[in-house]
C-alpha cells in the first residue's frame, strides 16, 4: 500500500485548481488549492496547475505480438483474419528480440504514457503453444507495482481448427489466465454450439470472466451475439462476458440496434472498441444511456497485424473522438471517459458504469488513486495535443513521468 501524498495544484477534469489528499491508495479528500499550505509528513506530488484526470484503461491489447522499438516493417498481411494470422505465425519468431522483451517493451511504453490498467490477449494455439501466453505473464510480473494487468487466453486460430488447442486453452487457465477468450464462433470455427460450449464450460469451471473477439458482419454477427446473450442468460453469467470489436453489429437496422443495447444493458454484457475506421461505429451516447460497459484499446501495436499503434491511450481517446466525429468538448471528454474510468468498470465491475456523456467519475473520495496529470488548457486540449507533460500514477505513487518509468 502506498505511504499518504499530496497532489498539488491540479485540476480534476479541468475543474478548479485543487489538493487530492491520497490514503491507502484511494482518494482521501478534495479541497481547493491552498498555495500557503506546506503539506508536511506526507508525499507531495506537485500537479503545477495540470489536468487530473483518471489513468487509462487499455482494455484490449495484444502485448504478444507488439513490435514497438523495432525497426519499421514493411506490412505483408493478407486480407481476414486467417491471412492475418498466418501473416503473424510466419514472422513472429523471426523478430529482433525475443516474445518476452517485446511484451516488456510494449507494456513498459504504455505505463510510461499513462495506462496503469490491462486486459492483455495472449495467443493461445498450437504453433507457439504457451510461448506467447508465458510472455505476457512475465511482462506482468516484471511490472506488477506499476500497472494492473489481466490476461486472457486467446484462441487466435481458433478453438478447433487445430487439434490440441483446446486442451492448451485449458492449460492456460491452469497456469493463472485470468479470463477465457473465444473468437468468431460461427465465422471461424464454423460451430457456434461447440465453440461456446467451450468458452463458458472452461469459464464456469475455472470462475474467470470471457472476452469474445467478435468480427462477423450483419446478420451472422447478431446470430453469434444472441447466443451468448442465450449463455450469458441462462447460466447466471450477468456482469461476466464481453464482446469486442463487434464493430459490424451496429450497421444492420435500427431495430437490431435498440435490441443489442437492451440485451447487453440487461445482462450487464459489455464491449471494448478499438475505434476502428469506416462506417460501422458504436453508438456511444446510446450505449452510455443504456448503462452499458464500453471501454477502450489500441489493439495490435505496429505488428504484423497493422502497422497502427504506439502504446498512447491518449492518441487512440484522439481516434475514438476523430472517427465518431466529435466537435464539442463534452463529447471528447466523454470518449476520454470511456478510455478511462469506461475500461476500468469492464476490469473490475464494483466500479460503476457510466451514466451518459456526462459522466466524469474517477477523481472524487474513496476513488483508486489511479491518475494522469498531463497538460492543457481543458480536457479536449489534452486530447487534440497529446502532450508529452506527463505524469503516471498507480496506486497513488509515482510510477513514471515525463513519458519515462520513475
């Protein structure tokens, strides 16, 4: 548990200049800036009239197959997910540095720039076995008093195309993956039943949260998304299961819209975008009115999937705004919350949802001490400009600063 600090001079969702009184690593108190007062007996981080605003919550990265660092490589993916994946199987070993310094680089890159909350992928399969899904565990540990990590293991390939990759997911769980993750049921494995069966068998029997990757256009994707709605319903699993990317659900009719949010709302399923390019976007507001969970990740980070990607959760909150359009500051703040606070509640669901565009949580009494001092004349500032005046905290200590570890 961190020592009691003081955080100086800062502004809390560019509210009014203020002192945040740290306690056990909460938020102890919020008063006005009081530039006579000499705190004494406590830590004192000085703010220096910066933003305060939550730490990111980068809800979907994949830290195993990360090239940040490296030189700049010429993208020979094919088209889908297959090609894709193949594309990463034939060169991830190939690389300059081993899997583990990558997932280390790639983890230590996000800390630095403010993200101290993960849910990492970790790809599962039998070409690189548990290789990949050890790597980001050591990343992890290597980091445990800088950041919080979960890690999931993921099916890249799938749960059957492959003989033994069931049995590996399994010894993933074993071996301390914290949630259990399945990947286009009906376009990729091509057995919706099967698959699922696996997903919330493994699930229930090891009491972890699911994660589906989700990418199947129109129809399909509604198919595959009610049915684990059915599983989420019938087996008690409210509150446990999200669906990412998903992206192509939201293109279909405005009834099949309104049901999805229903459902997800009900059920408390919640989805994590990458804030994709094109014209399928999330409808945020909607979903915000509705309670449900939405966070946000950067996905790939210049891998062999994309060349996009650079460890900032503050250039991708810029993305999520840019490609839903926004202008007024209250709808950037909002994709800023959905980086923030939106991915922690997914993380950890004792923290509340969001409650519309509006919302700002994060930096009152009892809150985690979990903080990002950056500059800026206001939040939407902060978002257009990326500044690089930064400074990271965890657990209401220090844990890096000026896009440096401390």
């Amino acid at each position: 548990m961190s020592d009691p600090a003081v955080i100086r001079n800062v502004r809390p969702w560019g509210g009014s200049a203020a002192d945040v009184t740290i306690v056990g690593g909460r938020v102890g108190s919020v008063v006005a800036h009081d530039p006579s007062a000499v705190p004494s007996g406590v830590t004192v981080i000085e703010g220096r009239g910066r933003l305060l605003l939550p730490s990111f919550s980068d809800v979907h990265v994949h830290l195993d197959s990360n090239r940040l660092g490296l030189p700049f490589r010429e993208h020979t993916g094919a088209p889908g997910v297959w090609g894709m994946m193949l594309n990463d199987r034939n060169n991830w070993r190939d690389a300059e540095t081993s899997i583990g310094e990558r997932a280390q680089t790639g983890l230590r890159m996000m800390i630095e720039r403010g993200t101290t909350r993960v849910r990492s992928f970790a790809q599962v399969d039998t070409d690189c076995g548990l290789e990949k899904f050890e790597a980001v565990l050591a990343a992890r540990q290597m980091y445990r008093d800088r950041a919080e990590v979960k890690v999931i293991a993921f099916p890249q390939a799938g749960l059957f195309l492959e003989n033994g990759t069931a049995e590996l997911m399994e010894e993933a769980l074993k071996a301390g993956a914290d949630v259990m993750g399945g990947i286009d049921p009906c376009g990729l494995d091509k057995d919706p039943v099967r698959h699922l069966d696996l997903v919330f068998g493994l699930a229930e029997k090891y009491q972890v949260p699911i994660d589906i990757h989700l990418h199947e256009p129109g129809e399909l994707g509604h198919f595959s998304a009610a049915l684990i709605a059915d599983r989420t319903r019938s087996l008690g699993m409210q509150g446990n299961v999200t669906i990412s990317h998903g992206y192509p659900l939201w293109g279909v009719s405005e009834a099949h819209t309104r049901t999805l949010i229903e459902t997800w709302a009900e059920l408390d399923i919640s989805t994590a975008t990458v804030a994709p390019g094109g014209r399928f976007q999330l409808p945020l507001a909607d979903l915000a009115d509705a309670g449900v969970r939405v966070g946000l990740g950067e996905d790939g980070q210049r891998d062999y999937w994309s060349p996009y990607g650079n460890a900032d959760m503050l250039d991708r909150t810029w993305q999520l705004a840019f490609v839903n359009g926004y202008r007024s500051d209250h709808l950037i703040e909002h994709a800023l919350a959905v980086a923030t606070v939106g991915g922690a509640s997914i993380l950890d669901r004792t923290v509340p949802r969001l409650a519309s565009v509006t919302d700002r949580p994060g930096t009152s009494v009892g809150d985690p001490a979990e903080f990002l001092l950056v500059s800026g004349d206001c939040v939407s500032a902060a978002v257009m400009d990326r500044p690089s005046d930064r400074t990271v905290i965890h657990r209401g200590r220090v844990v890096a600063d000026q896009l440096a570890l401390v």
